[in-house]
C-alpha cells in the first residue's frame, strides 16, 4: 500500500491489489468509503475507488469482434465478466512520492477466457490538501483496431443521507441481462440529473446520464464535495437502501462497447478519462 499526504489530506493506494484506491480523506474527513489493505486484497468489491479498463460495464461470455466469436470467461466470480482487466489485475508502480503516485499494467491476452486485444493501462494519483485528481489511461497495444473505453469507480459513504447534484441530457438503461448490447433512453424518473439537489434513490438505482455537463457536487453531513471530469457520462449506481453509492465517470455508455463506432480504438492510440474530488465550501 502507498499512502499519499499532503497537509491534512491523505490517500492510500494499492498497486497489487487492482490499482485501487483504499482510502481518501479531505478536510479530516473520508470523501471515500474507507477500506484497509487487506479488505481490498480479500475482494476488489470492498475498495474506495478502483479502475474499469479496458471497458465499462457487463459483457456477456461470449462476444462477436469482426465476425470472430470469443469465449470470455468472469472477472468477478461473483458478478461475472464485467469491468474490463484492470481491477484484477496488479499494477506496477511508475513513480511514487508524498503526494503523488503512477501506476502501470502492461495487459496480453494470455489468459484462457481473457480480454483478447493487449492495452497498456495507466493511472495517475495527485494528491493536494484538498483535492485528490486521478487520471486514467488506456493504449492500444493490439496492432489493430480494438474496441476500448474508460470508467473510474469511486464509493462515497452516507448514502441516505447524501444529496447529489449535476446536470445531464438522457437517461440511459443499459441491458441487465445477456447479451448485455444495447439499452435504451428515457425521461429522468425524478429530479436527480436535473441540476438541482436530489437524494440518493432509495429504491436502488444503476443507470446511466448521458451528455454530463459542468461538475458534481456531494452534499453530506460531514461536509461538501465537488466532482470535475472531462468523461461524456456518469453511471449512477446507488444499491437499494444501501450505505454507500457510486458516481462514475465513464467514456461509453455500458451496452454498446462492441456496437458503437466511436468505441473502437486505433493502433497506438490512447484514451483517457479524468476525475477530481474536492473538499468543497
């Protein structure tokens, strides 16, 4: 574990245990669900924040690329093939200082049942006294085209107590059971999307607000957080009266990795997606 600290605000990143993020405090308070390294190495499900690359979402387990079928076989036993490589895999450290840490994974399909295109994984830690910014990075490293996307998976606590607001155009269900391709949009259901406070559904929520705009602020009682990113989307899964919630910033709406052009990714290019967490007045 590689803990951060900078005038009162801490971090503690674990690069063998899936690049995650264990713990965030700002201001003496968590802006996290705090963890310990040994939950997270027990299960990547108990982690403040860990990376999805290189895809956002659910897959079914067997995919179709280019007329090709592949197997693809869980990346949670739990769960099943969801959330891409990254956060099970270990990553190895780049560059580590007091407020600052880089992480890399260097992916090749290798394993049976595995993704089938190789990607080079980056992750950036910045820590300040009030601010914490993660940047996350995907190369193609397939030598051919490859579908590719991006999403960061921060757990915020009190989640019945918590008001959330931001502005964003569609609502987004993505499909809940195999295939997992496509989704559909609708009306925003209540007043959460809509620029205004709005608590966290009680009835459980895991959809998608496509078309983000401007930042997110977290109301809650031990203080105020305010979220920037540069991704186009922010997943929103809240389970149904549960302790904690999960604002997610993502490049591709989760559904359509293998059917929308724009997911597909060059040779040696590079995708990222960005995210601060800030103690807000």
């Amino acid at each position: 574990m590689i803990r951060l600290a900078v005038s009162g605000a801490t971090a503690e990143v674990s690069p063998e245990a899936g690049g995650a993020l264990a713990s965030l405090a700002l201001d003496g308070a968590d802006a996290l669900r705090r963890s310990t390294p040994a939950d997270v190495t027990a299960n990547i499900l108990n982690a403040a924040c860990y990376p999805c690359v290189p895809y956002f979402g659910r897959l079914a387990s067997e995919i179709t690329i280019d007329g090709n079928a592949r197997a693809l076989t869980p990346t949670h036993p739990q769960i099943g093939v969801i959330h891409g490589e990254g956060w099970r895999s270990a990553w190895r450290v780049i560059d580590a200082a007091v407020d600052r840490v880089e992480l890399a994974l260097d992916y090749a399909p290798t394993r049976v049942g595995g993704w089938p295109f190789a990607f080079r994984a980056r992750q950036v830690f910045e820590l300040s006294s009030s601010e914490l910014r993660v940047e996350l990075s995907v190369e193609n490293d397939a030598g051919c085209n490859a579908p590719a996307g991006l999403a960061l998976h921060p757990f915020f606590p009190d989640a019945r107590s918590a008001t959330v607001s931001f502005s964003a155009g569609d609502y987004w269900s993505p499909p809940m059971c195999a295939p997992y391709a496509g989704g559909e949009t609708s009306t925003r259901p209540d007043a959460m999307g809509g620029g205004a406070p709005a608590p966290t559904p009680p009835g459980g929520r895991d959809n998608t607000y496509a078309n983000l705009s401007g930042d997110i602020l977290i109301k809650r009682p031990t203080g105020r957080l305010k979220l920037s990113t540069d991704a186009p989307h922010l997943h929103v899964y809240a389970p149904a009266h549960g302790e904690f919630f999960c604002l997610e910033p993502t490049t591709h709406l989760p559904g359509t990795l293998l059917t929308d052009p724009a997911c597909q990714l060059a040779p040696g290019a590079t995708r990222s997606v960005r995210l601060a967490i800030r103690a807000a007045n």
